[in-house]
C-alpha cells in the first residue's frame, strides 16, 4: 500500500478527484476559454492574460431599403491571477512509519481545500451582477422568487437553454418543504441528497454550502441618496449625494441600488422591462465629510456602459436604460446598514467564465506530477529540506474567473 501512494501521479488523481467533487460551480460556467492557452501562436504560449470578444448585438430596421450602421466591437480581458496551493510540513519520520495513511489523507484534503476555494470564488462573482429578486435578509422559500428570477433572465435575453441556480443549504431545505408535495418523494429524496437540487422554474437548481455572504453598505435602505448631476451616454458610474449635506455613510461594492424613473430595456429590442434598472456597485465607496461620491456600476464596466433610447445608433444595440439617471433623482440601496445576507445565483452558462490552467512541472523535482481532467487541473510536489530533515507536500492550481456578461445572472437574495 504504502509503494502505491508514494507514487505522485496517484496522488494528484486523489486530489483532482476531490477538487472537481467539491467544485459544484465548476460544471455550471463557461470553460472554453482553456482552449485559447493551448494555442501558441508563432510556437509561444500566449500569456497571462487572453482578449475576449464580447457579445455583439444589432437592431431591427424598417422599410427594404438598406439603412447599414458601424458596428462598435466590444472585448474584456480573462487573467490567470488566481495562483493557489495547498502545503503541509512532515518529519521524515512521519513519511517512514505513516505515508501510505498520511499521503491519500493529504491529497482528499487538499482537493476539496482547493475546490471549495474556487467553487467559492465563481460564486463571489455575484458581485459582478446587476439584476436582484427576493428581499435581502429573507430566506427564499417558495417557488414564485425562483420564478422571478429566471424571469429576470428572459427579460434580459438570455438564451432559454443552460440556465442554472445555486442555492445556499438554507434556501435549498425550506423551498424543498414547500414543494415536498409535487413531487413523488422516492424521487424527490436521492435529488435533494446530491449537489444537483431539482430542476426547478426551467433551471437546473443545485445547493452548495460556498455561497457567498453579502454585506449592506451604510447607505442602504436610506431615502436621502440622490444622483449628482445629469449623465451622459456611455457613462461607466453615477454621481450620489445625500441632497447637499456631507456624506457620512458608505457603500459596499456589490450593493445594487435603483435610480427612480429609470427604467431596463430588453439588449435586443430596446423595450422597457417595466421594471426599474438595477446597478450595481463595482467597488467600494466610503465617505466622511464629502459632498458626492462616484459609484462606479457594472454596466458601466467595459464594455458594458450606460446607454439610453438617445444613444447614437450604432450603440443602441447595447442600450441598458430607457432613460438617463436625472440630476437629484431618488437613489434606492438594497438591504438596510450592515445587514450580511448570502447571495443565492441564477444564471446563463455564458454569464460567468472559469479557466483552470496546468502548471509546469519544476524539472529539478523528481517526485511530481500533474494531472488533468475535463478541464480541471492540480500539481503536486514533494521536497526535503536537509536543514531541517523535513519534508513538504505542495498542491498548486492556477486559475482565472470572470462575469462575462452581467446581465446573464440574477441574484436571489436570501
């Protein structure tokens, strides 16, 4: 037994089948872009970071005569800048009289280490989105807030294959109870025991006990924010004051305000949704003794900027408001001051992108291995430091993870 695991490639087979069990998200996101570093234009490899084309909409015109616009490309950027490892420390003793018990413990621990850190970390992407249902600090119970949700996602385009949610283990028990009565509980059973939930409101549903816990800025649920000053189209972030008093309150980034009388549009067709835009914040804004603060939006997140029904043509198709947010316009926060909520996740396979990228072996290590599967990948190295006669066991991933559109999410606070 023992020779069995002092074999390094058995080991990162351990730890990459406990990384990919214990990655719930990882299945659910888009993982194309892996195929772009495997490619080496002119025999180099291309990089940190790969340009991504962004979706490209156009509008309908009217009449047979050809009325042709410019076409505005858009792109964002995907950076491996998530480099994480897993290390412990054993004696020499330790590795002589306990490695066949001591090496396969290591290697369970460390993948499910690693996959609940990037199962965690795609789902902290909701930071990223704009679109909310349900009331922050309220479980969701019922099946009208996933409703909603995937609603959210019709109005916004998205196309009506590949939707999924995420659910807290709270969320998933109390709208389980509720439902326990449509279904046939020999079926029902076995589904709620597993990471796959159910299929519910044309979703995909699935639990995991890594969704984020969101915390309310100050400013929330106060009714003396207001817009500073008229924008302007292509803005990337909205002015607030607190009516001409100094500020004294804070928002959080991934809080999500309204802007009264502005209303979302449908990306494709420009119609109102009839319901108010939701933005939210990209990064934190605090205050003490100011007078105005920027909020930078996602929507204002290149590429994805502020555009009304006056926008000129050829940026219309990215239209995501009805109407410019107006000078002392009512800014409504989300939540109330300092409330922590966790942050439940609908969404298109193409709203949210994750690359696992294999790591180079060091050649001056001759106990190492890396393993690769479905998309997944994991190294380990053992080395001794004759100083100290100890041994050291390291399991590395490199990563990047991106919101690649927005508005192909929704939110269900819980």
């Amino acid at each position: 037994m023992s020779s069995t695991w002092i074999n390094p490639t058995i080991v990162a087979k351990e730890a990459l089948r406990q990384l990919k069990n214990n990655t719930v998200m990882g299945e659910l996101v888009y993982r194309g872009y892996e195929e772009e570093w495997k490619k080496q234009p002119n025999g180099y490899k291309v990089g940190q970071s790969i340009t991504l084309k962004a979706p490209l909409y156009l509008r309908v015109k009217d009449s047979a005569v050809m009325d042709a616009v410019d076409i505005v490309e858009r792109s964002t950027t995907l950076t491996l800048s998530y480099r994480k490892h897993v290390a412990v420390a054993v004696t020499s003793d330790e590795m002589t009289y306990n490695a066949d018990k001591m090496i396969p413990r290591v290697a369970a621990a460390a993948g499910q280490a690693l996959g609940e850190y990037i199962d965690s970390s795609l789902l902290g992407l909701y930071a990223g989105i704009p679109n909310q249902v349900g009331t922050p600090g309220v479980t969701p119970k019922d099946f009208l807030t996933l409703a909603l949700a995937n609603a959210k996602l019709s109005q916004h385009a998205a196309p009506t294959t590949d939707r999924r949610c995420v659910l807290d283990p709270m969320a998933q028990a109390y709208i389980a109870d509720n439902l326990k009565n449509l279904y046939n509980p020999p079926m029902v059973g076995p589904a709620v025991e597993r990471a796959k939930f159910s299929s519910l409101a044309g979703m995909d549903t699935f639990v995991s006990q890594n969704v984020n816990m969101h915390t309310c800025g100050s400013a929330a649920g106060l009714g003396t924010t207001l817009v500073d000053g008229t924008n302007t189209e292509g803005s990337v972030g909205i002015t607030v004051d607190i009516g001409g008093g100094a500020w004294s309150t804070d928002i959080h980034q991934g809080d999500i305000f309204t802007v009264s009388s502005v209303y979302g549009v449908n990306p494709i067709t420009g119609v109102s949704t009839g319901a108010l835009r939701q933005f939210v914040a990209e990064a934190a804004t605090a205050g003490a003794g100011a007078t105005e603060y920027l909020v930078s939006t996602t929507p204002g997140v290149a590429p994805y900027k502020i555009y009304s029904a006056s926008a000129d043509e050829e940026y219309l198709p990215y239209q995501t408001v009805d109407a410019l947010p107006q000078n002392d316009a009512t800014v409504t926060i989300a939540g109330s001051a300092g409330l922590v909520h966790p942050v439940n996740l609908a969404f298109h396979k193409d709203c949210l992108g994750l690359a696992m990228v294999p790591l180079e072996v060091p050649a001056s290590v001759s106990w190492s291995a890396q393993e690769n599967y479905e998309g997944y990948s994991i190294r380990v190295v053992r080395f001794y430091d004759g100083t100290n006669d100890q041994e050291y066991v390291r399991f590395d991933v490199l990563f990047g993870l991106k919101v690649l559109n927005p508005f192909l999410g929704c939110r269900i606070a819980g």
